[in-house]
C-alpha cells in the first residue's frame, strides 16, 4: 500500500505566503506513524518563531493523504517523550506546488480529540487536497503553561491510492458471519465484548440490501499502531443510535482467530481488498455501494456521527 512521504523539504521557504521582508522558514521531517478556517491573525495567536523551544515531537496519524476528502491528524510528544494530551493547535498549510515560490493555502484550528480514558490524544482537522504533490504543514503549539513551539512537515498528497478512497465503489466481499463459525465470536472478533449484530451478514448482502453501511475494519486486541484508540467501542455506541438505519459490519484484519499468531499475522482477505495494510478504520458506505467517508486511527463517536447524520439527511432530501 502507498504511504503518503514525509519528506524533508530543502531550501528556504518564505512564511506567509512569501511576502518580502518575512521570517524565512524551512520544512522539516516529522516522525511517520469542525475545525474553523480564517484570514490570518484572526481567531487565533500566532507564535513567534523566536519563543518556539523546537523539543515538540510531530507523529503524523494517517497513512496517506490524498486528492480530495482528508482527516489531517497528527499526535505530539514533549522533549521527555511523552504524550501531549492538552495544549492549543494550529495548522497553517502550504502549497509547495512551486517550491520557488511557496504560498500559504489555509489556516485551520485543529480539533483536540481524545480517547474516554485519556491514554491518547490526536490533533486533527478536516479538509480537502485539490491537487496531488508536497504541501507543507506549520503546526503551532501553545501548552497551557505558557510554552510554544513550531514545528514544520513536508506531506504528500496521492493523485492515486491502492485503498479504496470516498467516491469509489466498495469490494463485494463475503466478509465472515456467525454462520460461518456455528456461533463461535472467538474467532470472528477479538473484542472483549462483542456484539452479535456486527457479524448476521456479510459485506456482500449488506451492499444489496438497500441500506448504507458503516463498515469496521479493526483488531480490538491487537492493534498494531500508536493511535488505535477505541473503535470497537465507537462502534456499538453508534450501533445503538443507528443500528435500525444503517448495516453494521466489523471484520478482523487478521486470519486464525482466537489466535492470529498462529497464522503468523497473515493479514485477513478483506484487507487486500480494500487495498489496506494499517488499521483500524471505518468506512461508511452508502446504499448503491460507494465509500462516502473514511477515518483511520484514533476516531469519536460524536466525528463519526456527523457524517452518519449528513448521510440519512441527504437521503431524506
């Protein structure tokens, strides 16, 4: 599958779209792994590169980013290593189309979000790539005791994508049910208390059955990534606001449950389908079988239940 390239841009970028007469930035490497826009100065303090202490370390979450619908997310850690759970971000993109003539594209506060036990905590914002190519992204950071830091990434965004992205149709895939396993969820999930309802049909019959879908693709208990965060849990809230509206399907990422070492990890077929090789996400689906959404990593309930919402709205309309 094809990350998206963290890169470290060389040269001399001028800030703020290049006027003359700026502070002069560069574009450094960041470690791999609704939000307001406006004119600059507003809404928000802007950090003075001077105050910056530079020990703030950048985790982007996604695994790629490309032309059209993004979640932009990235964790923090502090010079000791550890997680920055609260503290104000702010996103200042730009176009690196012309690395000659660097401009800035936006501005956006990001949206703190955390997991309910507060093990985990991600920065993130919505927004669409128009073009494929670099982009730089500025994060401004303000902790609550004062301190600020800046910290500068390079990004790609994919003209194309092996993964199935929003606007494409999904697989039809006979993911695994409860018929198939006599009723045995030990190996359909390794949820620690699973639901029932994500396993009476596959993929395959909910895409024809008339509804939209909110399709999981995760492994509660052995999560391989830093920002996993509780999307089983996401899940079954969901399931009880929407369950009568929408199908809800959850399928492991790897084969041989209840012990997936045993298979030696081997990834499940759904994944190859869906062009995948991170986890977890969902995807919501709508009825005639197009991915409308998709979000990787740490989610909340109340993120994905916007687009949930808009979904039933504009099918009433």
């Amino acid at each position: 599958m094809k990350k998206f390239i963290l890169m470290t841009f060389l040269g001399v970028l001028a800030a703020c779209g290049g006027a003359e007469g700026e502070t002069a930035v560069t574009f450094d490497t960041p470690i791999p792994n609704q939000a307001e826009i406006h004119e600059d100065g507003a809404g928000h303090e802007h950090i003075d590169p001077a105050q910056a202490t530079g020990q703030m370390e950048v985790v982007v979450v996604p695994s790629e980013l490309v032309v059209g619908q993004n979640r932009f997310a990235v964790g923090l850690f502090d010079g000791n290593g550890e997680m920055v759970h609260e503290a104000q971000v702010h996103f200042h993109y730009f176009d690196l189309g012309d690395v000659a003539n660097p401009a800035l594209d936006m501005e956006a506060t990001a949206v703190r979000i955390q997991d309910p036990e507060g093990y985990t905590t991600i920065f993130a914002h919505e927004r669409d790539f128009d073009r494929a190519g670099t982009w730089g992204v500025e994060v401004q950071i303000i902790l609550p005791d004062g301190t600020a830091d800046i910290q500068r990434l390079a990004v790609e965004a994919l003209a194309d994508s092996i993964s199935v992205t929003p606007g494409e149709k999904v697989p039809v895939i006979n993911t695994p049910t409860l018929l198939d396993t006599g009723g045995d969820l030990s190996r359909l999930t390794s949820a620690v208390e699973p639901n029932p309802a994500f396993y009476e049909i596959p993929l395959s019959e909910a895409l024809a059955n008339g509804k939209p879908t909110l399709f999981l693709l995760a492994t509660p208990a052995f999560c391989q990534t830093r920002f996993c965060g509780p999307a089983y849990d996401v899940t079954n809230e969901l399931y009880a606001d929407y369950g009568d509206a929408f199908n809800f399907i959850h399928v492991e990422v790897f084969t041989g449950l209840p012990d997936p070492a045993a298979t030696n990890w081997q990834q499940a077929p759904v994944m190859n389908a869906f062009g995948l090789n991170t986890e977890p996400w969902i995807y919501l689906i709508d009825k005639a079988g197009t991915a409308v959404y998709r979000v990787e990593g740490m989610f909340t309930t109340a993120e994905v239940e916007q687009h949930l919402q808009a979904m039933l709205n504009d099918a009433s309309t």
